[in-house]
C-alpha cells in the first residue's frame, strides 16, 4: 500500500515508512496542483485508489481530483468527505463504472440528488423501501454503493442490492468498513456486487 500525503504532514510524522509519498501542497496544506504528476504516476500502477475522507474542498484540490479521476479506470473508493468533495465534479466523472462509494445515508442522499434520482432518502426510510430505491438508482447508473441502515449493511451494484444483519453495535460505524471494501475491491474489480457483500460480512468478524 502506497499512501500519498500532502508535504507539511511530513514535519508531524516525519520518515516512518519508505511507502509514505509526501506530494507538493497548497498554503492551506492540502494537495496542490503540483502533486498532480505523483498522483497519476502512483496511480497508473495501483490495482485501486482509495480516497479518505478530510480532503480539502479548495478550487485547486478540486481541479487535481478531476484530473485524477478523468484519467484513471482503476476502482476508486470513495468515503467521507470526499464524497461531497466528488460531488462538486460534473456528473460525468461522478456517474463512473469504476466508482464505488462508501457513505452514511445522508451522503447516499447527496449522491442520489446529484444523479437526478426522483425518489428520496431519508433518515427514517424503511429498509424495504430503501432497497427498492437502490435496485433502481444502480440499474440507472454505474456506480456502486455502501450504507448503513436500521443496523444492516447495504450493498448496490448493477441493479442488485445484498443486505447484511450488523451483529455488534460497534459495527454501526460505516467507517468500519471501507478498508475491507479497498481490501475486497482492488482484488475483484469485475465482481463489485460480490466483492463489496463479502466485505459486509469479513469486517465483522476480522
């Protein structure tokens, strides 16, 4: 695993592993246009590319973002933050096969409105009715999706959706999960369905 960080990040943790790729930043510390080139390079050669969350949200970060998801095909994973920093793109880029998001309901809301869903999420929607939105924003789009609701973890892709019983309260947190979806996708990248609903189990019990 190769992580890329923006340079002022160097001076907290300094040289702790030769895998930490410190790239050019802005004056606000977050990846500036200069980071670019390492961004495509790393990329070029990844089996996925995993965005956390807690990316800034300025013109030139947004400007690298686009740069990089334009000119890759690999899975990228998306959580957090950064799926309202993705949201900011146009819907070409957002609307992406290789796309595979990671969010709380309300960042499935987000996504939802963006795609031009008519059918809205909601907090208290119930999960039945939750899967029949799913099955049809999937089908009509080409991304992937992964959310927590009424304590199970549901899954759409290509117009299928999987749901998963949440055994421990702890495994409400959907932040939980994302590194088994890296870790699941990156090995099955033309098997998103299957990859994402093994996670669903694996981070409950690893």
């Amino acid at each position: 695993v190769t992580v890329l960080l923006p340079k002022p990040i160097q001076k907290i943790i300094g040289h702790i592993s030769t895998d930490l790729i410190f790239c050019p930043s802005t004056d606000s510390g977050s990846f500036g246009s200069e980071s670019l080139d390492s961004l495509l390079e790393y990329s070029s050669y990844a089996d996925g590319i995993f965005l956390s969350g807690e990316l800034s949200s300025n013109s030139e970060t947004l400007i690298v973002l686009e740069k990089l998801v334009s000119n890759t095909t690999k899975p990228i994973i998306v959580t957090d933050d950064s799926i309202d920093l993705m949201l900011q793109l146009d819907v070409s880029l957002v609307n992406r096969n290789n796309m595979i998001y990671v969010g709380t309901l309300d960042k499935l809301q987000k996504l939802a409105t963006k795609l031009k869903s008519p059918d809205p999420i909601t907090s208290g929607i119930a999960l039945s009715n939750l899967v029949e939105i799913l099955i049809k924003l999937s089908l009509e789009n080409k991304v992937s999706l992964v959310t927590i609701h009424e304590s199970y973890v549901v899954i759409a892709s290509d117009g299928r959706v999987s749901t998963t019983k949440i055994e421990l309260d702890k495994n409400q947190d959907i932040s939980r999960i994302v590194h088994h979806c890296v870790a699941w996708i990156i090995q099955n990248p033309d098997n998103k369905f299957e990859a994402l609903s093994c996670a669903a189990i694996t981070y409950q019990i690893i």
